[in-house]
C-alpha cells in the first residue's frame, strides 16, 4: 500500500501511527519538530496533564520517589543535541524483506532536547549497590501478538547501570527549546544519547531500580539481535548503540544530471564515536 502523503511527513504506519519525513526536508541539522520522525507502539496518544502528571522512583532504591512536573523544573537543566534513528530506519531497502514498520530512510533526526540529568534524579532515590539495570515504563499501552499469543502490556525498556548514570541521559522537559509534543512523549520523556530511539522512552511514569536484568517484551522479543545458533545460554541482546551511517538528502533518487556543478547533501552519524571523513562514490 503506498503511505498517505501531507505537507511534511509521509504516513508510513496509520495504526500505531508512524510518521517520516521526505528526504528533501533535511536541509539542516537542526530537525524541525514537525518534521521530526514519529513511532508509537500502540493505537492511542496518552493524554496527560502536565498539572497531574507524576514520576514514580521505586525498586533498589534508599528513598522511593513521586517527582511532580513542577518539582522536575525546579532540578538542573541542561542542552543537548541528540541524534537518534529508529531501529527499522531503511527497513523498506531490505532485502529479503523483514517484518515491521516499512520504513523509508526518514525515521532519524537530530533535536536539541532540554531537560534534567536522569542521574540528579536516581541520586536523590539513593541508588543500592545491589542495582544492575534502570527500567523505564511509559504511560501508552496496548496490545501486542507473538506466535498467536497476544500481550496486554505497556512500552517499558530498561537501561544498564553506567548508561542511566551517565550525565548526557536525560529527563527530558522541551525539544527545540518548546514543550515536548504529544506525538515526541509530552510531559516528560527519557533522551537516551547515541542509542536508537527503542530506549528514549515517551510518555515517561516510572522508574524502577532493578537488581537483575529486565525480561520484558520490548527487552526481549522486540528490538533485539538474535545470533545464529541463539539459545539459553547466548539469548538475543537488546539493541543499543547506533553504528556509523549515512544518508544522502539530495540529489533525489531518479534525478537526470546535465554537464556542471552539482551539490551533493546529507548527514552521517554515529552512536558512540565521533565522524572524521564521510567518502562518496559515483560508481557504486
């Protein structure tokens, strides 16, 4: 079926929503919020009220917390640019075919997200020394099917230790120096720096501080790398960090070329190392 098409994003996913846009609006690194990639789980957009809206801080903790929208404001606030990719970006260029959202090569962008250091937050709780891993659930739920199973559950992901500490992930309170929309995870959500968007969770209700590591679903049956020959004793791992790509964002695909001058376009990024050249070839 060919995505419904708007002003600027192409509907790739009408049920859960998810939104990219074309590649020719990628004319600055800054992506604009509405041409901002976006990927829900499930049917519904939660709707919650800033004003009633609360964090739970629970498990391996000294001091079990309830942070109100208006306590989190009132913490350290810091700025960063964070780039991060869906899991399935490019998805439509796979060959053989895999399942999920067909993505084009849009599901990425770059944002300039203001919010809270996570760590402030989980120093307050008072971390134990028995805690290996941090979950995050957000506030959407729905269904989800395997093997002719179906789950009711919520989108929860889990982070280890070092990376929820790290003082880059945050709690995230505005995107391009406004509110964070509904669509991008309004109130709160979790900026997880250089890993796929699967662990910045939207819509973030609560923390827990866990002594052994999550088995959820999307921890374990989704967003995963299966290796060849996965059994008990070496089960698929979450993914994490994203590897070096890139993307050309003009010329269009298709485009015929006279005798002259031509701008060639794009970005290349990378989870956890910094670009030093990006090379390009006209004949493949």
């Amino acid at each position: 079926m060919i995505p419904e098409q708007s002003a600027s994003q192409i509907t790739v996913s009408e049920d859960p929503l998810c939104t990219e846009p074309r590649l020719t609006s990628f004319d600055s690194s800054l992506t604009p919020v509405d041409l901002f990639f976006v990927r829900h789980h499930f049917s519904d957009v939660p709707k919650l009220d800033a004003a009633r809206w609360t964090l739970s801080v629970e498990g391996e903790v000294e001091n079990s917390l309830t942070i109100s929208y208006r306590e989190l404001l009132k913490l350290p606030q810091r700025t960063l640019p964070v780039t991060f990719e869906c899991a399935g970006n490019s998805r439509v260029a796979m060959s053989p075919p895999v399942e999920g959202v067909f993505w084009g090569n849009g599901a990425v962008g770059n944002a300039e997200w203001t919010g809270v250091s996570l760590r402030d937050v989980l120093n307050q709780a008072g971390i134990k020394d028995t805690v290996k891993e941090i979950f995050f659930e957000g506030a959407d739920s729905g269904e989800e099917e395997e093997q002719g199973l179906k789950f009711d559950l919520s989108y929860s992901r889990s982070l280890p230790l070092d990376k929820a500490m790290h003082p880059d992930t945050l709690l995230a309170i505005r995107m391009n120096g406004e509110s964070i929309t509904p669509d991008h995870g309004y109130p709160i959500r979790l900026i997880v720096p250089g890993w796929y968007g699967v662990a910045s969770v939207k819509w973030l209700i609560k923390i827990r501080a866990l002594d052994r590591p999550y088995q959820g679903f999307f921890q374990t049956r989704r967003y995963v790398i299966i290796n060849e020959g996965a059994d008990k004793e070496h089960p698929p791992k979450p993914l994490t960090a994203m590897p070096v790509k890139s993307l050309i964002t003009q010329p269009r695909r298709g485009k015929v070329f006279f005798p002259g001058e031509t701008v060639i376009q794009g970005f290349a990024w990378s989870g956890e190392a910094k670009i030093k050249r990006v090379d390009f070839s006209t004949d493949g």
